[in-house]
C-alpha cells in the first residue's frame, strides 16, 4: 500500500458525526447485551479512522491522528475505542511487514475498514516478559507451517477476521508471526468467556488445530526484529482509549455538577484536575509519537511511564465520575458506573499495569523485554 503524506491534525468531525448517531444508541447494547457493533466500525473506517497512521509517515503525525481518531471513540464507549485499536494493530502489523503481497493486497482492506481485524500478540508479549510461555507450536513443510495451540482472548474477530499471531518453532531460537484468518482450515473460533465489562468486543478463545500457514501469511520471521519495530507504535496507540475514557468521565463530572454542583465541591478531586492531567497526557503522547520506531531504553522507560500513567489516570477520573453521580452513577444503565469498569479493562489489558512496572523495573536493570524482544528458547 503506497504511503501518502499527511499534514496537520486529522479532522474528525465526521467521525464524532458518526459517533453521534451510529454508535450513542447502541452503548448500552453493547454493554449489556455484547452487541458487537460491526457496522458502526465498518462506517468508522469508512471516514478513514483505521488509515491515519498506516497510509502517510505515521512520525508526522499520522500515528498522532490514529491515536486521536480512537480517543474520540472512547469518549463514549471503550469497547469500541477498544476493538478499533483492535483494528489499528492488524494494520500496523501489514504496514510494516517487509512481506509487500500480504502488505500490499490486504493493508488497504484493513486501513478502509472493508477486512476487520484483531492482533494475538497478548500471549507473545507476556511470554517474551516471562509471564507466560508461547502457546502456538509450528512446524516447518514445505510452503510455510503446520502451527496447532490455542489462544484464550483475542478481541476484534469473527468469520473471515484476520489476526497477527506468534508461533515458536522446537529446535529453533527465535519465533515466526503471521496473520491467520479465522475459517481458514484448522481455525476456528468460540466465546467460551463473558466479561463484566467489554463484552462487545467479540473477544474469542481462538482454536488453531493443525493449521497450514502458507509463507504468504508470514508477517515476519524470524519474528524479534519484526517486534522491536511496531512495539513502540503498538503500546502508544492504545493510549487513545485512556485518552477517551479519562475526557468521557470528565464529561460525566461536569453532567453530575448540573444538579449536584454544591455537594461535589467537597470531592477532593474535580474535573479541572483531570482536564489538567489529559492535556499533560496528551502532549507527552504526541510526543512519542513522532519517533514511533525508537526503542532505546531512555525512550521506552519514557512510553512505558506514559502508558503506565495512562491507566492510572484513568481509574482515577472513572472513579471520580462515580463519585461525582452519586446514588445515580450506581443504576445499572449509568454512564459512571460503565466508565467505572471499562476503566479497569485499561489497567488490565496487555500490557497490564503490574506488566509495565514489571518492564519498567527489568529497563532499570538493563534487561527490558519489550525493549529487546529477547528471543524465547522453544520448549
């Protein structure tokens, strides 16, 4: 897919147009019910929300505009602003494989919204932190691999969905990721776990028995240099759901004030402090983002810390909202209560809050994985 410059901020005001009347009707839907809203994602990448960072220099502002594009999401449902970073991952993925077929024939599916997507890199990157081992095996054939193991939550997907996933291969250092298609022979799909919050994210427990993955799927291999690259990009682009989530509670603060302004004066931490802490949030993102393939250690202790502070910004503005609405924000189809959990979600997706201090304090040593992306001996 030929990059194409991109100048300034992105305007998305058709996006917040979009979110105004596709995707406010159905919040409640999709967190109480699981509706997993497709066709609003499909009109999102209509209007170019899943394009910005992988169609110009994603430095100048294109991984940015990515970053805000999700964030206005957020700003009223995390589980979208969720299953569109979802959606940025799997391009970010195709954008900077050196495999220009699979680039160049599926990155503008991906990048328009017309293929969806998700990303299986939960499991590679625990594992290459030591957190848990690789749970996809592959073996070398003729024309790619035979690869059997089974992934338990991978967001964004559904028949004829395309994820990135991690495979090691016994007898070899080092690991091979390629993209599967959910359908293709040996790869199927199930939700066997529901979640108290997100459950519109269509996050399945993905079942790969003996699956053929032709060396046309392969998005790298061996597969550490390839992670070096888009990890800095990977972990930056989810800052747009806190982004979200932290403006979409002090947008509940101010509502609650509407009629409980003289009580909520005595909590001791009021909307201006959090409007304080996003425009410190975002400057410091923006920043990152225009070096999105730096990872010296300097760099990554900075995103990581950016991160980090990220989800916890946002638990503390989702609690505030509670806090703020009352015996209100306690009714089950309160806005304060559903930021209240989407906010957790935040602070537990990969890379989790204990997994960031847990790179952060290995980075101080000198031995940070998500720096290095140590090649995991096969088992």
């Amino acid at each position: 897919m030929q990059r194409t410059p991109q100048d300034g901020p992105a305007d998305w005001s058709p996006l917040r147009a979009l979110v105004r009347s596709d995707l406010v009707p159905l919040v409640d839907a999709i967190d109480q019910d699981g509706l997993y809203p497709e066709a609003a994602l499909r009109r999102f990448g209509e209007v170019g929300l899943f394009a910005r960072h992988v169609t110009g220099d994603p430095g100048a502002g294109g991984l940015r505009n990515a970053i805000a594009g999700m964030a206005a999401v957020g700003e009223t449902c995390l589980s979208t602003a969720f299953a569109t970073w979802c959606q940025d991952a799997c391009g970010w993925y195709l954008s900077n494989s050196d495999n220009t077929v699979l680039r160049d024939s599926l990155l503008p599916e991906v990048a328009s919204g017309r293929q969806l997507g998700g990303t299986g890199l939960s499991n590679p990157m625990k594992a290459y932190a030591g957190i848990e081992p690789v749970r996809l095996t592959g073996e070398r054939v003729s024309g790619g691999y035979v690869v059997t193991g089974a992934l338990p939550w991978v967001s964004n997907l559904g028949d004829g969905h395309v994820f990135g996933a991690v495979f090691s291969v016994p007898g070899r250092t080092g690991n091979v990721m390629a993209l599967l298609r959910c359908g293709q022979e040996g790869v199927s799909i199930a939700q066997r776990s529901h979640f108290c919050a997100l459950e519109g994210t269509r996050t399945v427990t993905v079942m790969v028995k003996h699956a053929f993955v032709a060396d046309g799927q392969i998005l790298a291999d061996p597969a550490e240099p390839f992670l070096a690259t888009i990890t800095p990009g990977f972990i930056l682009l989810q800052a747009g759901m806190a982004l979200g989530l932290i403006r979409g509670a002090v947008t509940a603060m101010r509502e609650a004030d509407a009629g409980q302004a003289a009580i909520n004066a005595y909590l001791p931490e009021r909307p201006e402090l959090f409007e304080e802490a996003l425009a410190g949030l975002e400057a410091t993102i923006a920043e990152l983002a225009a070096t999105p393939y730096r990872n010296t250690p300097d760099h990554m202790r900075t995103l990581l810390e950016a991160r980090l502070a990220a989800a916890e910004w946002s638990l503390r503005a989702a609690n505030a909202a509670m806090l703020h609405a009352g015996a209100r924000g306690y009714l089950r189809n309160a806005t304060a209560q559903r930021r209240l959990r989407e906010a957790y979600f935040v602070a537990i997706v990969t890379p989790s809050i204990k997994h960031l201090r847990k790179e952060l304090s290995e980075i101080e040593q000198g031995r940070g994985s998500m720096r290095l992306w140590k090649a995991v001996p096969a088992s």
